[in-house]
C-alpha cells in the first residue's frame, strides 16, 4: 500500500505544478497519481487523515478539470471533496487539535465548489453553498478557518458587486452593508499578508479592487481611489498573465473613478465623507507605510517639500519604494531602473484624477514630474531614446503646467523651473548625441531660455547655465546647425 508520507508527496507535487505551470498535461497527470494514491489509502484504512488526504487531491484535480474547460466534471470533484471533508469534520471532536484545520478545510472546499457553480451560472446554488461555507466557519476561532472564511467574504462580496453592476445601480439600501464587508475582507486579508507569502500580498490586492468597486458603486471616489490604486501597486509587482489582467482591468476602474469625479466637479467632496487614513494602514507591499514628511520618502526626492499630512499620505509609500528602487539601479548605470521608475510614475499618475487641495496636487504633480525625469535616464541608458525623450517631455509639460499655475513669490515656483530647465537640458542633449537631431536640440534650448528670462533666483540661473553648456556642444558638433540658428536669429542664448 501507498506510505501516507508518498501519498502527501504527491500531492504536493500536484499542487506545486498547478501553482506554477497551471492546468497542463504534467500537472493533470500529477493530479491524478494524487487522487489515485489516496483512494488506496482511505480503501485500505477508511480513516479521517486519509479522507483529508483524498479531499485535497480532488480539490487540485477540480481546479485541473476547471482551468481546461470541463465545469461539470469539476463539480463532480468538488462534491465529492466537500463530501469528504464535512464527513471528516463529524468525526472530528471540537476539542481536539486538528478541529480548527479540519474546520477550515471544509470551509474551503465549499467555497470551491460554490466557485465552480458561480462560473457555470448556477447561482441560487452558489450562494447557498457560500451561506453553508459562512455557518460552518462560524464553528471555529482558529487561523485555518479565519482565512478560509475569509475567501467565503471574498466570493459573496464579489457577487454581491456583481449583481449591482449587472442592475446598472449603487449597491443601496446593502450600500453600507457592502463597503464594511469590503474593509473587512480588507483588513483581513493585510493581517496576513506577508512579504514571504506571495499569495497573501496578491489576496490583499483582491481584497483592496473589491472595495474599490464598491466604493465607486456608492459614490465614494476617494476612498475608492485610495483602494484602488494601493491594489495596482500590488498587482504591478507581480509576472504573469493573471496579474497583468488585474493590473489592467485595476486601470480601467480608475478610468470609470475619473468619470465619477468629473461628473462630480461642482461638489464640495464627491466623495460623500472624507477618506479614513487609518483605513490606509500599511503599504501594498506589507510593510509599514511611511507617514507624512520625510520618514519613508527616497532620498532622491528629499529636494522637494514634505508630503503634506493628509488622506493620500500612506498611499504614495509604494510609489516611493518602486522610485527608491528604481533610483538605486540609476545610479548604478543599471538599465534594470526602466521598469521600477516607470512604476512609480504610473503609480503617481494615477492618483493625480484625486488630488483635490491645492498642496496635495502640487505634491503630487512635483513626484510625477521627477518620476519621469528619472525614467527618462533611465530609457536612455537602456537604449529606448525615443521612449526616453518622451518622458522628457512628459516631465517637461507637468513642470511648465505647474510653473504656469502657480502664482509669482510661491515659494516652489522658481525650484519647478530650476528642474524643468534642467530636464530641458538634458533632453537638448539625448537628441543630439543619441538622436543625431541639432535643430530639435537648438529648439529644447530655445525653450528653456524663453521660460527661464531674466529670472533671478540663483537655482534658476544655474539650470540656465547647464543649458548653456549644452549650447556650446551643440556649436561644437553640428557648426552648421548652430551657424544657421544664429544667423536666423533662433539661437537661445
């Protein structure tokens, strides 16, 4: 007879190939070696362990038989796992040790079987299999059952939104109602998520784009914003298809929160009350967010002012990790920095539709600006010059927008248009030295002098004389470039 130690190795090597490879050949034959191996067993003993052992390779072999198209059969599975376990559960004692596992394990295998039924469009039966699922994990207190319950919050919150979206209505009266479960499921899923679990930091993402959602079904556009763009920082850190989707779809949900906001630009607050920051507790990797100021902020951006205490002060602590990242790789010469730095500036631009005061748009604004400096760098260390010089003039427009809006003697005015002119510098030279392109050099440099003028402050003045520089290797390389500038009157300086 198949050792119960060989029997479990099987089944971790089932579960290892569907997490890695998904519903391939070598994983459903895995899966079925799993299955064959504890029928063995549990015919041979007949005893709880093995009727475990058997429920969770039928629980691998019905996510196999869903992941390929085959609904039914992966009901059948499923039934037959629930079947097991609730079985081991009656003949488990409620004092004993493994009650809280067995407990869980039930929970979880309902909560399968009322997914599958959910995809199939069996929905009365769902959801009486997820009120099943909620009554059962209300038998224990433990950790496995805590978070298998967790996942039954997950799936009635998840349909729940749904059938308002289908109805085209904001989720009233159960509106409340849906936002607690929401930030329940939240605050759930970020006391578990840990950095050495993966999957716990995705589960928080899930949890984050669920409140999101209902969040915009009630009206509430900046808590919705603040959940939603925490859940893309999660998901923007992980490969794979299904996190690439999530990243997008998270997108697409702050482009409907952006229409919302829009709609609402004549109220006093379109969110309806005022985001909770204790609601924003940690950042999206699981670690302690940074509060206001400088604690927590990139060194790299310690040249602009504090980030202002308010609603979105946790919220950009993501940003400001993918930016610390990206910096160090920079300064390395490491063209690694692209995907960091380009991060960090999707991640602040995203948050710019919900910057509503003044210091808090400015802040922002100011990130997004640098953050596109720094990813212009570092295109063009990695070779994307053009991709390079479009973020150059990305960082270039928000700079002129703010320097533009701001009034004359506000404080940040002339540091905007010290590191504006100082990307326009740069860009000047990338399009010489890299794009072979003189005149559209001279004419960066035209720019930055007509904005500069005869501004006095000594910041501005020095970014002046960088540009000059970049003036007189121009002169150098393409004298024929420069002499006709000159002589057309279109020299900068």
């Amino acid at each position: 007879m198949v050792t119960a130690t060989a029997a479990d190795d099987l089944c971790d090597t089932a579960e290892a190939l569907g997490i890695t490879e998904g519903p391939t050949t070598r994983t459903m034959a895995a899966v079925g070696d799993a299955v064959r191996a504890a029928r063995v067993r549990l015919a041979a003993t007949g005893g709880t362990p093995d009727r475990r052992r058997l429920s969770r390779a039928l629980r691998y072999q019905a996510a196999v038989l869903a992941g390929t198209g085959q609904p039914a059969q992966a009901a059948d599975a499923a039934r037959q796992a629930v079947g097991l376990s609730r079985q081991a559960l009656m003949d488990t004692p409620a004092s004993g040790t493994a009650f809280d596992a067995v407990c869980g394990e039930l929970v979880q295998r309902i909560n399968d079987l009322g997914q599958i039924l959910q995809s199939m469009g069996q929905d009365n039966e769902a959801r009486q299999l997820l009120e099943q699922a909620a009554a059962v994990a209300g038998r224990s207190n433990g950790p496995v059952t805590a978070q298998a319950a967790l996942q039954t919050l997950e799936l009635r919150l998840t349909a729940a939104l749904a059938e308002a979206q289908l109805a085209g209505q904001s989720p009233k009266p159960s509106g409340d109602t849906l936002i607690e479960d929401a930030q329940r499921l939240v605050a759930g899923r970020r006391e578990h998520a840990t950095d050495e679990d993966a999957t716990t930091v995705f589960d928080l993402g899930q949890a984050l784009r669920l409140l999101g959602e209902a969040s915009i079904l009630a009206g509430q556009a900046r808590p919705a914003a603040a959940a939603l763009a925490e859940a893309y920082a999660i998901f923007a850190r992980f490969d794979g298809q299904a996190a690439q989707d999530l990243t997008r779809h998270t997108s697409e949900l702050l482009g409907r929160l952006r229409e919302v906001l829009s709609a609402r630009s004549g109220n006093a607050d379109s969110a309806g009350k005022p985001a909770d920051s204790s609601d924003l507790g940690r950042a999206a990797s699981g670690r302690a967010a940074s509060g206001p100021g400088r604690q927590g902020e990139p060194s790299a951006m310690h040249g602009l002012p504090p980030w202002p205490a308010d609603d979105l002060s946790e919220t950009v602590a993501e940003p400001y990790a993918r930016f610390d990242e990206g910096m160090q790789l920079l300064l390395r010469g490491d063209a690694a920095a692209v995907g960091p730095l380009k991060q960090a500036a999707e991640m602040f631009e995203l948050l710019v539709p919900v910057a509503k005061p003044p210091e808090q748009r400015l802040a922002l604004l100011r990130r997004l600006a640098l953050s596109f400096w720094r990813l212009m760098q570092a295109c063009v260390i990695a070779g994307q010059t053009a991709e390079g010089l479009r973020c150059g003039q990305r960082s270039v427009t928000t700079g002129v927008g703010l320097f533009q809006a701001l009034p004359s003697g506000h404080p940040d005015r002339a540091d905007i248009l010290a590191e504006t002119l100082t990307v326009l510098a740069e860009m000047s030279e990338v399009t010489l030295r890299s794009a072979g392109q003189a005149d559209e050099a001279i004419g960066l440099l035209r720019i930055a002098s007509g904005l500069a003028g005869d501004d006095p402050n000594p910041e501005v003045r020095q970014a002046l004389g960088r540009a000059r520089q970049v003036s007189e290797v121009i002169a150098e390389l393409a004298p024929g470039e420069a002499a006709a500038a000159r002589a057309a009157g279109a020299w900068p300086f």
